[in-house]
C-alpha cells in the first residue's frame, strides 16, 4: 500500500479487516512491522474475541528490536 502511493500508482489505499487485527496498523505499516493473522473462526461472531484481543505492537517482540 505504501509503495502503490509512494509510486504515483493509486491515491489512497482503503483498509477493513486489517484494521480488525491490527488496531495498530498504521504504526505498523510506517515500521514495516508484521501484521497479526485476522482469526476468521471469530470474525463477526459477536464477542469481544477476535476483536479486542489481538497484541498491539508494542506487545510483540518485533517492539523490542
């Protein structure tokens, strides 16, 4: 997504489910961090699992590199 904009191929770039496992996904994108796999077994399931569960970046050891 960073490079599609950076190379003049698209103007902005839309994000939806990585948002969902990655509340952090800017930070984590400007730090070319990994992203955390989405659970799909939760997805939509109507609990707070798979929604508010996942590691924020400074969680991971990526963090501390």
């Amino acid at each position: 997504a960073i490079e599609a904009v950076e190379t003049g191929k698209v103007d902005l770039v839309a994000f939806g489910r990585p948002f969902i496992a990655n509340p952090d996904l800017v930070d984590r994108l400007e730090k070319d961090a990994p992203l955390n796999k989405l659970d799909t077994d939760t997805l939509y399931g109507g609990a707070e699992k798979g929604y508010t569960d996942y590691p924020a970046l400074a969680e991971t050891s990526v963090a501390a590199e």
